[in-house]
C-alpha cells in the first residue's frame, strides 16, 4: 500500500514522506475451534508516511521518534511483526481462558552521527482468566516492552553518552529500556447485564516515567507504581 500522500503511484525517498508497505499475514485455527495463532508481519519504506508537519518531517513527535529530533532524517525503512493467540483447554470445561501477544519492530538509519544505529523494540504479554461459577471470575495479566535506541518510547533508559542539554539529547545512543506490568481483575456478575469489575495494576521498569532535564533526577524514574479501581458495566 502507499503512503498517505502518493497517489501519484510513485514512491519517493521516505524524508518527503512518500513511501510504500507490504503486509502479510497468518491465521491459525485448531480443528476443535478451541485455539487460534495470528500472525502480522509489515515492511515499509519509511516508518512515517505522513507530511503533516511539513513535506521533509515526520509527523511523529520528538518523543515518540527514535532517539533523534523532529527535523533529522526518517527511518530508512521499518520491519514490525505481531504475534498473538488464545486456547481455551477442553478440559477446563469453558472456565479456563490462555493468551499471548508478542511484537517486535526494527527501523534503520535513525540518525546521523552517533546515533545512526537501528532502534528495535520488542515485547510479549500472557494472560489467564478462570471462570470459577456463574457470578466470579478472576483475571491475570503480566506484559514486558523494551527498547533500544528509544523507537517508539521515547527519551528513556541508560545513555552510553554523557547527559547532555535537551538541545543535544537526539544524537545519544540510548539503551536498556524495560517495562513491566502486571494486572490483576477480579469480575462479579452480580446480576443480569450487571458486571461489576475490581482491578490491581503495578507498573515498574527502568525510566517508567519522565520528569523534567532541569529536575534533580532528569532521566526519570523506575517505579514501581500502583494502581488499584472498580467499574461497572451494564450491557442492553
């Protein structure tokens, strides 16, 4: 497919945000119907095809790009690949519910000088839910996202470079960035239509948030941080 702004069927260098994808992927069914396996996998010229900001700039912002500044060069090309699947085991009788998701993303040629290195980033996530009877069920869920040279995280992790002004920040090599989660959910169906759900979320890593260059820890922090709610959902 082309990028959003080359209906003139050409593809041009992906800094004029012109740029093509191809997409592939597989589906897996077991024959009881009780598991599935999806496959994406996308190639594409240039990971922004999008001149909202102008016709040699990404529309991404600085913080989302890979570890360079909104006016350098785009990504050479971009490689992504998602995998995700569910079983419910048979002999469970219903009540047990398995899943996964994985992804994985390389961009190359990220910048100039220094940091003219590949970012990637790459994560996996399990989940389980155990219908105990008609009205309880419980819920778990653990995921993991790191990257190298930031991609799409942002200004985070440990820099093989000294700390420098925020100016200066896009050319470092940046590494080591880990995110973990994990969620716990416990669901009533308290009646009818009625389900009322509780959860508890803790979130630890290395930089799990952000805070200012100026601050006294400007490289941010690693948690861990909480986070504990209820809602209620009514169906019709």
């Amino acid at each position: 497919m082309n990028g959003s702004n080359s209906d003139n069927n050409t593809t041009l260098n992906p800094n004029s945000g012109d740029g093509c994808a191809v997409l592939a992927s597989l589906n897996v069914t077991a024959p009881g119907g009780n598991a599935n396996w999806s496959n994406n996998f996308q190639y594409s010229s240039g990971y922004d095809n999008n001149t909202s900001t102008g016709s040699t700039k990404s529309s991404l912002t600085s913080s989302s790009q890979p570890a360079r500044a909104n006016g350098g060069d785009i990504s050479a090309y971009m490689l992504l690949y998602n995998s995700w699947g569910n079983w419910a085991p048979k002999f469970a009788n219903d009540k047990l519910l398995l899943a996964f998701n994985t992804v994985f993303g390389n961009l190359s040629g990220v910048a100039d000088g220094v940091a003219n290195v590949n970012t990637h980033w790459y994560g996996a996530g399990a989940y389980a839910k155990y219908q105990f009877n008609d009205w309880f069920s419980l819920c778990s869920r653990g995921e993991y996202l790191g990257s190298n040279n930031d991609g799409v995280i942002g200004y985070a992790g440990a820099s093989t470079t000294f700390n420098t002004t925020t100016a200066n920040n896009p050319t470092r090599h940046v590494t080591g960035v880990n995110f973990w989660e994990y969620t716990l959910t416990a669901g009533f169906n308290v009646i009818e239509n009625v389900l009322i759900r509780a959860e508890y979320r803790l979130d630890w890593g290395t930089n799990l948030y952000q805070v200012p260059d100026d601050a006294a820890q400007p490289e941010g922090q690693n948690g861990p941080a909480h986070y504990a709610g209820a809602e209620v959902v009514y169906s019709f």
